[in-house]
C-alpha cells in the first residue's frame, strides 16, 4: 500500500505518546496531593459571586410560589 509507511508511523507515535501520559488514577493522586492556596480576599469574592447567582434565583422562586396565588385570589375574588 502506498501510505502503510505513515500508517505504521502513525500508530507507533501513538503507542509511544500514551507510554508517556501517566494513568488517571496517578492524575487523581497528583491532584490531591496538591494544596491550593488562594489568596486572601478570593473567599469573599467567591461568596459575594455565590450571592449574586443564589439570591435573585431564590427571589424569583419565592415571587413565583407566594405572588402567582395571590395575583389569581386578587383577579379571582
């Protein structure tokens, strides 16, 4: 065949490329292994973030459940 040279190339390539990459179960040991610091004002730009996606979601909900039944007794009633 005509490519069987860059075929053969290919698949040793790759044979020698996932030789070299270590196991998902070495990666998993590795990443806890490492402690992540952050610095010091990043928790409370993590929690003022979570805020600003919870509270106007939670907002929305609460309107929905409390203010759609008393909206339909006001134009029912």
């Amino acid at each position: 065949m005509m490519f069987r040279k860059r075929i053969e190339r290919a698949f040793r390539f790759l044979k020698e490329g996932r030789a070299e990459e270590p196991s998902p179960k070495e990666l998993a040991k590795r990443n806890a292994q490492k402690n992540i610091q952050t610095e010091k004002g990043d928790f409370w730009a993590l929690l003022l973030s979570a805020w600003m996606v919870i509270v106007p979601i939670a907002l929305l909900v609460l309107l929905l459940v409390v203010g759609l039944p008393l909206l339909l007794i006001y134009l029912l009633g």
